[in-house]
C-alpha cells in the first residue's frame, strides 16, 4: 500500500503540476493571441499606409511628369524667345554698322518733325552733312520739310509720293541719300 499511496502522491503531484503548467500554458497562449493579434493590426495598419504611399507616389509621379513637360515647354519657349533677341540684336548690330558706314544719323527737329542726316556722301570733304525733315500729318501722310542742300522738287515729290503709297521708310532714306549723292 505504500506503494499505491507513492504512486498516488506521484499523480496528485503531476497532476497538480498539470495543473499549475495549464494555467501557465493558457497565459501564455492568451499573450501569444495577444501579440498575433497585434502583429496582424500592425501588418494591417503597415498595408493601409502602404497603399496611402503607393498612392501619394503615382500623385507625385504624375505631378513630375507634368512638371517636366511644362519645364520642356518653358525651355523650348526660351529657346524660341532667346533665338528671337540674337536675331533682333544681330539686325540692329548690322542696322548700327550700316548707319555707321552710311554716316545715317536721327535727330528730333521742332513739333513733330524727324531730321535725317547723312555724312559720308562728299568724299572730299566726309564730315559734310547732307538732310532733310519730315513728319507725318494728321492723315498719315508724310510730309517733307525741308532738305539741305535742295534737291530737285519733281523728284523728291517723286519719292515723297511713293513712300506714302508703300509706307516703306527704308526705301525712301536710301533713295533720299542716293539724290543726295547724285546732288554733288
């Protein structure tokens, strides 16, 4: 019987250990829940932030894309704008050089009237200036003032008459230069 109560003892004695390691083995399994159940809030909190920052990437993506063609647009109207500025700035160089050569020089006269002098005409004597003043009227007709020295009247009214059909300024200071040449 000793051994009967020995071996009872043993179980009352395991199964009490059973016992405590059940209690001990439902913490921790109840803990373990805990902490998956966390961990799949985690994940699922991890995915949706995720998806928001995928989403915020094709955003910005899409807003670079758009940024560079404006950019390309602003480059390429740069580029039309400053090919623009060479060509008015190569135009009036060579406008400056002509007038120079030319000896072409722009003077403001009385009222409205614009006066037109030329040197470079007489090669005896370079510094010689040569002119005439115009203005336009009220009509917008040109009309000549004077010019120094006289030149013959049928041709200047000539020109005069021919620029205000044209409107072609250029023309008419060459032509006058030309009479003004002739002249000597």
């Amino acid at each position: 019987m000793e051994e009967v109560d020995a071996t009872l003892q043993a179980l009352r004695t395991t199964d009490q250990q059973l016992e405590e390691s059940r209690a001990l083995n439902d913490a921790i399994k109840q803990q373990q829940r805990k902490e998956i159940q966390q961990a799949h809030q985690q994940v699922e909190g991890y995915q949706r932030q995720l998806t928001s920052l995928q989403q915020q990437l094709v955003h910005y993506q899409d807003e670079e894309i758009q940024s560079q063609e404006k950019l390309e647009t602003l480059r390429q109207e740069h580029e039309l704008l400053r090919q623009k500025v060479e060509h008015n700035l190569q135009d009036l160089t060579q406008g400056v050089t002509l007038y120079s050569k030319l000896g072409l020089e722009f003077q403001k006269a009385d009222g409205d009237s614009m006066k037109f002098i030329f040197t470079q005409i007489d090669q005896s004597n370079p510094q010689r200036q040569f002119y005439f003043v115009m203005f336009v009227d009220d009509r917008n007709i040109y009309q000549l003032v004077e010019t120094s020295p006289a030149l013959p009247t049928s041709q200047v009214t000539q020109l005069l008459q021919t620029l205000n059909e044209t409107n072609d300024i250029s023309a008419f200071v060459c032509r006058m230069r030309c009479l003004f040449v002739k002249s000597l």
